[in-house]
C-alpha cells in the first residue's frame, strides 16, 4: 500500500528481497521529509514480528536509548527490537557509542532516518555498520493515489463531494511530500459539528498551495544538485534545462547563487572560445543585482540563453589547474635569470633582467 520508493521496494528491488527475507540489517533511511521512511520502518517491523520503537534524535537523551535497551530483558524483546530513530545526524558520539554494543550483537535493529547526506552528517561508527538506501520524492501519479485514498478514507463518515482537479492540484503542488498532500486532505476535510457533506472546491485547494512547495535548502543537497543540473545544462549547450533550472533557483529566490554561478561558467565553460561572453554575463549580473527579483529574471535569463547557445572551451580552467599542480607538487625551480627584477641599481652587474 506504500506509495513510491519502487526502486527500493519494487518487484524484486533490493529492499523489497531483504525485507522479505527476514534479515534485517542495520540501515539508515536517506531523504527528505514526507515521504515514507517512518511508513517503511512501521511495515518492517510488522512484517518481521519485532516491536519498534521511535525515538527522534533532536530530543532522545542516553537515559532513553537505555530505556530502549531495557526492553531486551522483557517477553516482547526476546527476538530483537527495531529502533527506528529520526534525524540520526543529530546524535551526539555518545549517545552512538551506547547503541553501537547491542547493534553489533544483533539485539538491537537500527533503522535511522536522516534529511541531510549521511555520508557527511553520521559518524563513521554508525555508517559503517549500515546500509544506506535512498529515497526518491514520490512522483505526481504515486502521490495521487495517496490523496485518493485519503479522500476515501474521510468518505467512510461524511459525504465527500471533490472538484475535478482537486486531487490533481494537490499532488502537483506538495512538493513531493506525500505528508503534506495529506495534511491538505484533511484540512479541506475539516468538518463541523454534525455536517453530513462537505464539497471539496479547486479554489479552495488552490488556497491552501498558492504556490508549488518546491523541495529546496540553501545549504544542502538539493541546492547543489540544483546548481550542479545548472551548470551542467548550460555546458552541455541545452539552453531549456538550463532555463529550467534557473527558473527553480528562481522561485527559492536564490538570487546570489544564480548569479555568482553565471560568472563561473562564462570563463569555466565558455571561456576562450567566445571571450566577449565575460562582459556580457557581467552586465546581466549587474542588471539582475540592481533590479531584483522578479525582474531579474530577465537578464539572468539573457545570460543563460547566451551562454548555453555559445561554443565552449574549458582551455582556461585546465591551464590554471595544471599550472597549480606543478606548484603543489614541487616542480618548480628559481626565477630565470632574464626574468628576474631589473629595475635597481646594480641588478645588472648580478645579471638580473638580461637578455
């Protein structure tokens, strides 16, 4: 019933064998919010008959996990436990070091949920005694079948009456996060005191999303992925990703990002090959920086048209790489004597700046 994450749990997908196997292993649940890692480690546990306990990282204490611990000793916890413990990257070495026993004997299944990139933000201790598995935002087709599904579920105490679109609207627009479409079910759900039908209108769903709840953190994954397609969409000479891209940074309204990236990739990606594309980009920036949004989108968008239809050269960013490559690693040697200052008295007599 699990909608999404068909590359973990899909018809022979990796999860899916090990899930049905019975042999859970440690893991950490990698992605964003909303989309079914607490659902998983809830059908896990159901499915191999162990008790699951939650415990959120943010607030969890040492005198919690030992609580958790504890349960081993009880009827309940003669098979193993599950901890599914949210936002890992929270807890401190510690804490970890008290969990780290009882997960490499076995008695303790660990499943964790992070947010954030685990290779960056868990220590090691607790990485590598894990199998990492990612999960995808949900697309629109998925997410509609949740918000059907919770539409049905209202239906069975009061009569539901939905628009045309409804359902559709609010899949486009939760930003991947099935939670939040179903959060939105159910405030346009909310009924009063002994009302027997409630209708559903699109304006009112559209009052609830205004705009797309578009996945985007100024600091993390998303925003480099992002940046990253930006960059690449320009260099690969597709000016409608690359407009595409920018349009996304745009509405985060990621100004400085946009702008400090179209002057990299002018001399980055274009380069040699068409020079003039430096001051055009630079006068594009300027206009967008003095402008601001929203009419800012208009030279940034001139910039990205420009650079992404220009022929490339990545001449100079190989030159200058190479060049502080030799520097790093020793292969240099004294100035040449021809090229040495000559502009004292008594630099030629040691033959300084000759030739």
């Amino acid at each position: 019933e699990m909608v999404g994450q068909q590359h973990l749990i899909g018809k022979n997908a990796p999860l899916r064998r090990i899930i049905e196997s019975g042999a859970i292993p440690n893991m950490i649940f990698y992605g964003s919010s909303g989309i079914g890692k607490t659902t998983l480690a809830g059908i896990i546990a159901a499915k191999t008959n162990r008790p699951l306990y939650k415990l959120n990282a943010t607030t969890a204490s040492t005198g919690d996990i030992k609580d958790v611990i504890n349960e081993l000793n009880t009827l309940s916890g003669t098979e193993g436990i599950i901890l599914y413990l949210d936002e890992i990257q929270y807890f401190s070495k510690k804490q970890q070091q008290v969990l780290l026993e009882f997960i490499e004997n076995g008695s303790v299944t660990l499943i964790a949920s992070t947010a954030e990139n685990p290779y960056f933000y868990v220590y090691n201790a607790i990485l590598s005694r894990s199998t990492v598995f990612e999960f995808k935002p949900p697309a629109k087709e998925d997410i509609e079948k949740a918000v059907k599904r919770a539409f049905d579920f209202v239906g069975e105490n009061i009569g539901i009456e939905i628009d045309d679109g409804v359902i559709s609207h609010i899949s486009a627009t939760c930003g991947g996060d099935v939670r939040k479409a179903i959060n939105t079910v159910e405030l346009l759900t909310a009924a009063k005191p002994g009302q027997k039908k409630i209708r559903v209108t699109l304006d009112a769903a559209k009052s609830l999303s205004q705009r797309s709840n578009m996945r985007y953190d100024r600091d993390g994954d998303v925003h480099y992925d992002i940046l990253s397609a930006f960059q690449k969409s320009i260099r690969g000479s597709d000016e409608n990703a690359a407009l595409h891209y920018l349009a996304r940074l745009l509405s985060a309204s990621d100004l400085p990002s946009v702008c400090r990236r179209l002057l990299v990739i002018a001399s980055e990606d274009v380069g040699l090959a068409y020079p003039q594309a430096v001051s055009v980009t630079k006068a594009c920036v300027d206009s967008a920086l003095q402008l601001g949004l929203p009419e800012a989108r208009i030279p940034l968008a001139e910039a990205v048209i420009l650079l992404s239809t220009a022929p490339k050269s990545n001449s100079a960013i190989c030159a200058i790489d190479a060049a502080l490559s030799d520097v790093e690693n020793g292969e240099y040697g004294d100035i040449p004597e021809h090229l040495k200052d000559s502009h004292y008295g008594g630099a030629e007599k040691l033959g300084h700046g000759i030739g």
